[in-house]
C-alpha cells in the first residue's frame, strides 16, 4: 500500500470499554471517540489491536449493551471511505462477524503482515505469542474451541456477560494485570518472538498491543519492536507517516 501524501496510518488497543464501571469507562471512550474525530482528518488507515471492549461475545442476534459512541464513529469513518482493520485481543476473542457485516470492519484472528511504502510491518494483538504464558495458552485453546462457543451461547445474555464481566476482572490470566510492568527485554516474550521471527524474515516493524504499556524496542538496526501502550493509563497510539514509526500520547483538545 502507497500511502497518499498527507496521510498517516494510526495504531491503537486495548481500550477495555466497560471497565472497571460503565461511569468511568464512558469517560474513557468519549475521549477516544474524540480521537477519532480527530485522526480520520489524515488518517489512510486505522488499526485497531484488539481488546477494544473489556469483554465482547456474539450471540447470533445479540451483542453487549453500550458502546454506541465508539461503534457509531467507526461507522461513519468507514463509510467515509477510510479502513479501518481489527485484531481480536483476549478480552474479545469471540468475534463473529458483526464488525465485518455492519461495520465494514475486516477482523483477524491471527498476526498479520502488511506493507507500507516498502516498509514491513508485521501486526498483532500480542496474547499468546512467544515462549511462557503457558497457563493463558491452555486457556486460550478452551476459550476458542468451537464446542466452548456453543455451549455458552446457551447462557442467557444477561447472565452469560455478567459472568464474563466478573472473569475478565478476576481471572489474572485473562486480566493480565499480573504482567503490566516491563520486565527487561530478556523477559519480554513479545520480545523474544520477534527476534525468532527476525531470524526467517526481515520487518521493519513489529506492532503489538496486549501488554499495556507503551514500549519501543530497537530489535536490529533497521527493526524495531513497539508496543501500544493502553486507553486506560497512557492513552497512547502509534502513527506512520509513510517514512517514521513513531508512539505518541493522545491529549483532547
């Protein structure tokens, strides 16, 4: 992709909508709705890596209640022509094709490659990638299994997304909140998988979101790891402006 000159791509995850409470996570989502607002100006295209919402599960004709400022703006900023692409994050691996269907929104469920006038960037949420986590891994494979899916779409809405609501904070293998501090790049398996993937095949950039803090990363002298950073603390976001990838802090006008 020749990115138009004038226009930037934009990175952003984790928002956690809904969380902790509906009043503070209003306030949280009308500023990243203000981003938006802001970003779609000069935006070519906009990625968003996962974890948009504290928890999201499709039932076939149902979604979780709220979130209509956020849905209603990526409506408009796809219908005015700008993609927008999404990477399920752990906290809503159970997309089923509504942001496909009325958003416009294409959704993977797996890292994907991309390039950016002549530059690599390789694109994911970051959960299960690289070596440990093995206990989220396990769960993972059970969440995502077909047979888990149906039976818990049997769950009464109200009662299934309570008790997915209650999980996501409670279960530190969901959460993560166990890991939101930097552990030496020894210790980033985020880190680490990019350095294996760098061993095959060259990119210039590695773009994940999932650990919750904003970091950057010089992988090789032309190679460089970034992490996204979250909507709850840091409101920061990625943008590339056709030659430089850089991380930067959101403050509303």
């Amino acid at each position: 992709m020749k990115i138009p000159e004038g226009k930037k791509i934009y990175f952003a995850s984790d928002n956690h909508l809904g969380a902790p409470t509906k009043e503070e996570s209003i306030i949280r989502e009308k500023k990243f709705v203000a981003w938006l607002d802001e970003i779609k100006t000069d935006a070519a295209a906009i990625f968003l890596l996962g974890d948009l919402f504290d928890f999201w599960f499709e039932y076939k004709t149902v979604i979780p209640k709220g979130f209509s400022r956020t849905l209603g703006k990526l409506a408009e900023i796809t219908d005015s022509g700008i993609p927008v692409y999404y990477f399920v994050g752990n906290h809503d691996l159970w997309m089923d094709g509504y942001f496909e269907e009325e958003l416009n929104i294409p959704v993977y469920h797996k890292p994907q490659e991309f390039t950016f006038n002549n530059k690599k960037f390789f694109i994911g949420h970051g959960d299960g990638l690289g070596p440990g986590d093995k206990g989220y891994k396990r769960m993972k494979k059970v969440f995502t299994n077909p047979v888990s899916k149906w039976f818990f779409r049997w769950l009464h809405p109200d009662l299934g997304v309570k008790l997915a609501q209650y999980l996501s904070v409670k279960n530190k293998l969901i959460s993560g909140d166990e890991d939101i501090k930097f552990l030496g790049e020894d210790n980033e398996w985020l880190v680490q998988y990019c350095k294996r993937k760098l061993e095959k095949e060259h990119r210039d950039y590695f773009v994940f979101g999932h650990r919750h803090l904003p970091m950057e990363i010089s992988l090789q002298k032309d190679s460089k790891y970034i992490n996204l950073g979250d909507w709850i603390h840091y409101y920061t976001y990625a943008v590339f402006d056709g030659e430089i990838m850089s991380l930067k802090t959101y403050e509303k006008k």
